[in-house]
C-alpha cells in the first residue's frame, strides 16, 4: 500500500508549528482525537467553509441554509435509527484492554501487506461487514493472526456492536428520561425542518437545504490527526426530490460534488469515487468521494440517496405528516432525498496536504529550501502580506497605508522585522499568495515589489493596482 507516514507527520508538525491546528487543552497533555485551529487554521477552515456556502446557496437559487441546534429531542435519534443502529462492530484484545473497530484493525494490517495481498483481505472483510457476520469477521482475525499493538497477542473477544453517539443530561435531574445525544450529523436537523423551511420559504420540489455545524462521534480508534475526530465539523446538503427522480438527481449530485472540488485546482488524478459496499442504515446508493492522501485514497464526502427513509421515520415517530403537495402532478408525496456530506475537517486536511511542498531551491553557491503551502489564493488564511524595507525614510507609513486600504476586502499582513528574503519564507510557510516591497522607489515612481508565492517570480506594479490584482485573483 503506498502511503507516504513521513509526509503526514511532516504536515502535522508543521500545521503545529504555523498555528493551523493544535492538539485540543495541550498543557494539560492534549485529549484524544480533539483539536483546535489556531490563528491561520481558523481562517482557512472559514474559507473553505464560505466557500461551499456560496457554492450551495448563493449559486443555486433552489437551495437555502440553516442552522440548526445541536442538542435535538432525544425521539430525533430513535426515528432516524441512530439509537439502534449508530455503531460499529468493535473487537477488544483481552491482555491489553484495549478497544478496535474491527474495520481499522483490519485495515492496518493490510497496510503491512503487498497490494494484491492486502486487497484480497480487503474484499473479504468487505463481505464479512456487509453480512453482518461478527463470527466470520473474529475468524478473519484470527486466521490472519492480526495482533494487538499494545500487548502483541491476538487474544481477543468475540465481536460486538457499539453505539457512536455521546449522550448527556438535559436540566439539573439526572435520569435517563433526560438523556439527550449530541447529533452524530447533521443532517437531522434539516429533515425535522423540512416542512418549516418549505413553506416559510414556499420551496418547490425539487429544492435543496444546506447547513454547516459540529456533530459528535464517539469514535473507537481515532487517529491519523484530524482525519478522524470526536468533535468535527460537517457540511451537508438535503435535497428533496420527487420518488422516482432519485437515481437521475444522485447522479447529477455526484458529478456536481466532484466539479466543485476539481474547481480548487486539484489535479483529478488525486481524487476518486468508491461505491459503499455496506450501506448505511438509511441509504439505498451510496458513493464516497476519496482523495490520495499521504495515507493513502480515504474519504472526505459522501452522496446518498436515502430514499424516503428519514422523512417517513420523522413522521411516524412525530404523527405529524412531513409531506409536498405537488401541484404539477396534483399529488401528496414523501419527498425522496439525496444527501451531500462532507466533513469540514477532512477538507481542510485534503487542502493542508495537497498545499503542502518541500522545495529545494540550492544553487551552486549556496544551500536553500523553503516549506510552501500552496493554498488556492480563495483559501489561504492571508491574501496579502506588505513589508517596507526598511523600518524608515517614510516606507512603513506607505506600507501601512496600502494595508489600510486593502484590508477592508481580503485579510492582509504587516511585517519590518528580519530581512526580506525571511518574511517571504515565513509568508511561503502559511501560504500567503502575494507580498509586496514597498522600497525607495516607491517614493519616486510610486509602484511597488509584487512577489508571487508559487513562482517566486517578482515584478513592479503600480501602488494604487495592488488592491485589484489580489481582488482578481480571490474572488
Ligand atoms: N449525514 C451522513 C453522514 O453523516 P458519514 O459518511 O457518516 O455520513 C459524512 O459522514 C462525512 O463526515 C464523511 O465523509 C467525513 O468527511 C466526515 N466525518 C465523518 N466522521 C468523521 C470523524 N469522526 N471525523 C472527521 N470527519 C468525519
């Protein structure tokens, strides 16, 4: 299997390193598979959230945003089948204790195998998961002698199912008729919706809803950064359609989902679609958007057609009818779904890691690299850095003067310490896409040093066309 660890640890160190993204209460020794974003990662992580925002709502005139709470009615979870069905078929090894999705299990031991090897064990579990067979699934295991990294044996339980979601207590009674969940998607929130958001805002079939927020997965074995998180955010898309559309819709959805990443530049060999071979409880197709990461091709979005299941769950369990009258056909129907779902963080991670480049730039003369992040320009954390180049004869005052007028449309940067050459590493390193000198020639003919980030290449411009060369290139 070709995975690059080196590289992803790299990444990571360096997502530390230039505030991206820090391990969650750090001091007092991180917890588990929690992160924060710090000062640039908080900025790209909007980004790219604004970006699919715009893309979802603003661009398609059939779909709207919500946002709805995170804490829902606890009869939420038991309609939409996560209370019985949310879980994983986990395996303990009994000398160590410790706990393993058998999936992950499986899949890190094939990561030690040659590729043909590896994707036969692969098919195999794929078949064992798919028939729910948790007997088939202990025997693979054992037959493949997979051991437990912590105690090395292969001692271990009988497979079982866990439940993902987190729960806690509503008000200050603790009982269980109090316990509500932290939503595992977000998605719910749209289906319970559907009716309020139709009407208020008279939405005909086929529409879309859209909503960005945090959801909660107790997950067994988190790891790989911020691949897989406990607290994560997701954007999803709902879009209603009439029974019988769905296949033609899901379709069009996937090839929409693909164009909107291949729209950031990525080259197209990097991604791929991968059919569900066990489908979630809910769905009737399903497709995974993957991308190569230093780890290997994984999943950064799903699309799903998830038929009538939701809606008509929702309103069996609330006796309230969730249905469209449709006057083109003057029909009362439960409309079908297909459902978009990426999750924020592993985007954000797809473009940490697709920005990411070790440059070697020695010459003859002297020993030279740079770490650069190439972030498209929409996405990176800063638009534009100014330096004066010196700290006198009047150039931070210009300097300043350009950032106060362009830091009105795109976030921007002021820095006079360290030579030049040093603040363009340090901007190369969060993936600035322009600096530019203000210099003694600034003062005579009034343009300025514009440096681009990815070819380094450098050339004069005048002062006052600073603002829309950088708005040309973001918008
Ligand atoms: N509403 C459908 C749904 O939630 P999913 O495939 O379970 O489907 C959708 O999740 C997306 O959410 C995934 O493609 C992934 O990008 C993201 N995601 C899921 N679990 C995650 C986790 N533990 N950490 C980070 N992102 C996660």
């Amino acid at each position: 299997m070709s995975t690059d660890q080196n590289k992803f640890q790299a990444i990571i160190s360096h997502c530390k390193e230039y505030g991206f993204v820090f391990p969650s209460s750090e001091i007092y020794d991180g917890l588990s598979a929690v992160y924060d974003y710090g000062q640039y990662g908080s900025e790209l992580k909007k980004n790219i959230k604004d970006y699919w925002w715009k893309s979802m709502t603003q661009l398609h005139e059939n779909i709207v945003g919500i946002d709805a709470a995170i804490f829902m009615h606890p009869t939420t979870w038991k309609a939409s089948g996560h209370v019985d069905n949310f879980s994983d078929p986990m395996i303990d090894n009994k000398d160590s204790k410790k706990r393993y999705r058998v999936d992950h299990l499986i899949e890190a031991y094939v990561e030690t195998l040659p590729e043909a090897e590896g994707n036969a064990v692969l098919a195999q579990m794929d078949e064992l998961l798919k028939e729910n067979d948790f007997a088939g699934l202990k025997t693979l295991i054992e037959e493949k002698k997979i051991t437990c990294s912590v105690s090395g044996t292969s001692n271990w339980t009988d497979v079982r199912q866990f439940n993902l979601m987190f729960s806690t207590q509503l008000g200050s009674v603790t009982d269980e008729a109090n316990e509500i969940y932290l939503r595992p998607e977000t998605a719910q929130g749209i289906f319970v919706n559907f009716l309020n958001v139709q009407k208020t805002g008279r939405m005909k079939v086929p529409f879309g809803i859209a909503q960005i927020g945090k959801a909660f997965r107790n997950e067994i074995v988190a790891r790989q950064f911020i691949f897989r998180m406990r607290e994560f955010e997701q954007m999803e898309m709902q879009f209603f359609v009439r029974p019988g559309t769905q296949k033609e819709w899901y379709e069009k959805w996937k090839e929409e989902r693909m164009q909107w990443h291949l729209s950031l530049g990525t080259d197209p060999s990097k991604y791929r679609f991968k059919d569900h071979v066990k489908l979630a409880h809910y769905a009737d197709a399903a497709v995974d958007i993957e991308f190569d990461f230093p780890i290997g091709f994984k999943e950064v979005e799903g699309i799903h057609s998830r038929g009538d299941f939701d809606l008509k769950q929702h309103q069996e369990y609330s006796k309230k009818k969730l249905q469209y009258f449709d006057t083109e056909i003057n029909q009362n129907y439960v409309p079908y779904v297909i459902e978009t779902s990426i999750g924020l963080d592993r985007m954000f991670l797809l473009t940490v890691c697709n920005a990411y480049e070790e440059q070697d730039l020695s010459t003859p003369e002297k020993a030279d690299s740079r770490v650069v992040m190439k972030f498209p320009a929409k996405l990176a954390p800063i638009k534009l850095a100014v330096f004066p180049l010196t700290k006198k004869d009047g150039l931070p005052e210009t300097a300043q003067l350009l950032v106060n007028e362009c830091k009105q449309h795109f976030h921007c940067y002021y820095e006079e310490k360290d030579s030049i050459g040093k603040r363009y590493r340090r901007q190369d390193a969060i993936g600035t896409p322009f600096c530019v000198t203000v210099d003694h020639q600034t003062k005579e003919d009034g343009t300025v040093t514009i440096r681009y980030r990815d070819s380094m290449e450098q050339e004069r411009v005048p002062l006052t066309e600073v603002k829309n060369i950088v708005l040309n290139k973001i918008m």
